[in-house]
C-alpha cells in the first residue's frame, strides 16, 4: 500500500469533515459538477427579463457574472462553464390561453425564439426547459450532466401593470402572487428537476417595483412615455395640479408594490422547500433580491434603470431593443396579440442596472457557495 503523507491525511479527513457537516445533502450533486479542474460544468439559465438581464450588455447580467465566478473559483485548471441561455424578457411560466390560441389559431410554432430584449410572452419558460433538454440530447450531453439551472418566473403573467394598478383589487393581487409564483413555479421546478435530476437549481428573487422613497414625477413621467405621451403634451399632462393627483395613487401603488415583494418572496420560499421536501434533499435555494424599498425605481440610491432624456430608456439597450422590437412585432402581422411597440421600446426601465447586477450576482454567490464548496470538498475527499 502507498505510503500516504501525514499532510495529505490531515487534508483528506478535514475535506471530508468539511463535506459531511456543511452540506450533506448536496452530495447528489457530485457526478453533475464533477472532479474540479478538469470536468465541465453545464449551466442554464431559463426565466423571464430579470434573469435575462433587460438593458444590460451580456458581460454585466448577473448570469454572465455567475458564470466568471464558478469559472475561476472551481473550474479554473481546465474544466469549463458551458453555459445555455434560453431565457427572454416576458416569458410566462405557462403561456396564458390568449397567446397560446392566437399563435395555434395563426398555426405559428409555441417554441419559436425571438431576441432576448422583446418581451412576448412565447416561448414560455416549460417551453425553454423543454427545449433546452432536447439540445442537449441533440449535443449528447447527458442530463445528469447539467450541474446547475438558474430561473425566474412569475411576473410576467401578472404584469408590472397588474402589480402596481392603483384602481385594481388587492386581494386578486394576491390570488395571482399564489397562482404563478407558488402553483406555477411549483410545477415548473419539478419539470426542471425531471429534465435534470442532478442539477442544483437557483430560483431568484423579485424586488418592489416603487416605494414611498421614489420619485413621484419620476414614475408619472415614465407612465406618460409608456402610453405615449410625450413631447409638447407632456407639460399639459405633467404638472403641479396632475402631480397632487398623481401623488394618492403613488401611495397605492407602494402598497400593492409592497405586496407583490413580500408575498413573491414568501411563495418563491416555498416552491424552494416543497421542492427540496418532494426529493429528498436540497436540490434548490432560493436567491433573495438585493434591492429593497431604498434602492428601488425612482429612488436616489435607485440599483434600476430609469428613464433618460428625450423619451429614451436609460439602459445600454435600448437603442438596439428600438430595432428588434420593431421587426420581431412586424413579423406577428398574422397573429391576434395587440404588441405595444413602445412598451417593447422601454422594456429596460424597472430592471437591475449594471451595480444592481453586481449585487445580484453577489447574492447568488452566496446563495451558492456552500453547495459547491460541498461538492468540492467531497471531490477532494474520494480523490
């Protein structure tokens, strides 16, 4: 038998100590991540335009930022991140029963993809899982290859008009909070976690849309550029005696702001728990937002994009977003969904900004740490 050093022991069993008390449940995940250095790591990322990363250039959303760090802290002596990305802004989880008939009616595909900065509804996030587990079949990539799938779900079925409409029911609020981002949700994990068993799966956090501390004018005036209205109307729109009115309904709208933030939390825990509680072990952790009340839209510490002058959205995007919106909306001339071209236009404003991102994908390497440090430390262990 070899003769091993006493330093090599002490590293083996402190490895293996290391393994057994932080994380043992995350085990399962050893033959997806693989022997550190040298194996690949498969990553994926589903979801909607917060994950997506609306307005940003791809080196500065989160995903991107996620990748570098596993890249350097895990694989960083020949193994890669691979990573598959088939998030787009406004995916729904499940495709509402409008869109989904209209593009039936109009015999288009329901897993034809668009550019990431348009916000239609289609493909939903089923679909992306689905299809991204067909391209890896297609690739031989084996399911329990893919180590990790980061998603976001449930907003883009409710709507940021859904969420902060002053004039709407808080308590049908609520009903829908529960229905896409904890019925929903449930059902999209446990298709993400048969389509890749072995996968550590990152659901993210939403955010409150406005607080108390943004600025009234600044919202109103954002409003008045989605709907259109701008230039020499503005003035007539925006003023001191429509910014009273409009100062009772920004009251209302922090409420169901608030609302949303809180309670999408609170389902988003626990599609993460059920989940983890229907197979046996942590397969999931959720990823809490970094932006809260004080740094929301329209606050002076804002970590979102806002608006900028001359009715353009003040993201990296939007000068390309003003391109594609317009030929992706033009080529559903055969199909009966009313696309507002402006709201596409704007898709930026309200979405993590680049030091928005950074604090996300923070919160994520956090989030993530103990469970590859886990499988890091039981590789090490077996080796």
């Amino acid at each position: 038998m070899k003769e091993i050093s006493r330093r090599k022991f002490l590293q083996g069993l402190g490895a293996t100590v290391f393994a057994g008390t932080l994380a043992p449940s995350i085990l399962p995940f050893q033959r997806a991540i693989g022997a550190y250095g040298s194996s690949d790591l498969h990553f994926l990322v589903v979801g909607d335009s917060l994950i997506s990363g609306q307005g940003l250039r791809e080196e500065d959303r989160f995903y991107w930022l996620t990748k570098n760090w596993l890249q350097e802290s895990f694989l960083s002596e020949g193994g890669r991140v691979i990573l598959k990305n088939k998030s787009h802004s406004g995916s729904n989880v499940y495709l509402n029963d409008k869109d989904r008939k209209a593009l039936e009616d109009a015999e288009r595909p329901l897993d034809e993809f668009f550019p990431s900065e348009v916000n239609f509804s289609f493909p939903s996030i089923s679909t992306q899982v689905r299809k991204a587990a067909e391209e890896y079949a297609e690739a031989g990539i084996e399911k329990n290859d893919v180590g990790l799938v980061m998603v976001s779900g449930g907003i883009t079925n409710i709507t940021v008009k859904g969420i902060i409409d002053p004039f709407a029911d808080t308590s049908d609020l609520r009903d829908d909070i529960k229905k896409y981002c904890g019925d929903s949700m449930k059902d999209l994990l446990g298709e993400i976690g048969d389509a890749f068993p072995k996968a550590c799966i990152a659901v993210i956090g939403y955010y409150p849309m406005i607080s108390p501390k943004s600025s009234t004018g600044d919202i109103y005036n954002a409003v008045l550029e989605l709907y259109g209205i701008s230039g020499p109307l503005k003035p007539v729109m925006n003023n001191i005696v429509t910014k009273q009115f409009f100062k009772i309904l920004h009251s209302k709208m922090t409420k169901r702001s608030r609302i949303w933030s809180e309670d999408s939390d609170r389902e988003l825990r626990g599609v993460v728990a059920a989940h983890n509680e229907s197979v046996g072990r942590e397969a999931a952790v959720f990823v809490e937002s970094p932006i809260d009340e004080s740094t929301c839209f329209a606050t002076k510490r804002t970590l979102l994009w806002n608006m900028a002058k001359k009715g353009r959205a003040e993201d990296d995007m939007f000068d390309h977003r003003k391109e594609t919106c317009g030929e992706a909306i033009d080529s559903m001339g055969d199909i009966d969904i009313n696309f507002n071209k402006r709201f596409c236009e704007l898709a930026g404003l309200g979405h993590p900004n680049r030091e928005g991102a950074i604090l996300y994908a923070e919160n994520i390497k956090q989030a993530l740490e103990p469970h590859f440090l886990a499988e890091k430390s039981a590789s090490v262990s077996s080796s």
